[in-house]
C-alpha cells in the first residue's frame, strides 16, 4: 500500500522535470531562432552590398578569402538565405509545438497541485 500514495508523488516528480526539459528545450530552440534571424539579416545586407558594387567581389571559403563572380556570389548568398528560412520555419513549428507541450504540462501541474491541496 506504501506504493500507491508514493506513485502520486512519482507523477507529479516526473511532470515537472518534463515540464522543465521542455522549457529548456524552448530556450534552446530560442536561441537557434534568433540566430538564424540574424543570420537571414547578415545575408540580407550582404546581398544588398554585393548588388550594389560594381568592383571585385570575395567570399570566404574554408577561412580563406577568395575572388568570384557577382553572379556567383548573389547565388551563395540566395542558397544559404533559402535555407536559413526553411530552418526557421522548422524552428518555428517546433516552438509552437514546445509552447503546447508546455501549457499542457503546466495545466497538469496546477491540476495535481490543487488535489493534493484538497486532499
């Protein structure tokens, strides 16, 4: 019988540190979002730098600085702002799923609270 007044407590132990993962993995998720966001604004005035030059233009490959086409450029630069927004997108689902899971588990917790504070 000392096993089942122990479960209760087990329930809720084990609700709260998933409640506090999923907050974590919010702010983990965060975090890469915002980076990807300035990430996307860095290639958005990149684009905007190599558009608007009419001289040679560098990338930088591996950690060396090499010469290319403009044309080539503005392609690298398209490349990477295209997957930075389909990872943002990703992130984005991710973190409205993160943001329900979490209500969820909240709700719970207050649930189980005020049981255990009727009881």
């Amino acid at each position: 019988m000392a096993q089942q007044t122990n479960q209760p407590g087990n329930e809720a132990e084990k609700t709260v540190r998933d409640y506090q993962m999923v907050q974590e993995q919010l702010r983990a998720a965060s975090l890469q979002l915002d980076q990807l966001q300035v990430q996307k604004a860095e290639l958005s005035r990149a684009k905007d730098e190599v558009t608007g030059s009419s001289g040679k233009v560098y990338i930088t490959v591996g950690g060396v600085i090499v010469e290319t086409s403009k044309e080539k450029a503005l392609a690298d630069i398209k490349d990477k702002s295209e997957l930075a927004e389909v990872r943002i997108t990703s992130l984005g689902k991710q973190l409205n799923d993160l943001k329900a899971k979490e209500k969820q588990l909240g709700e719970k917790i207050t649930q189980m609270y005020k049981q255990s504070q009727g009881a």
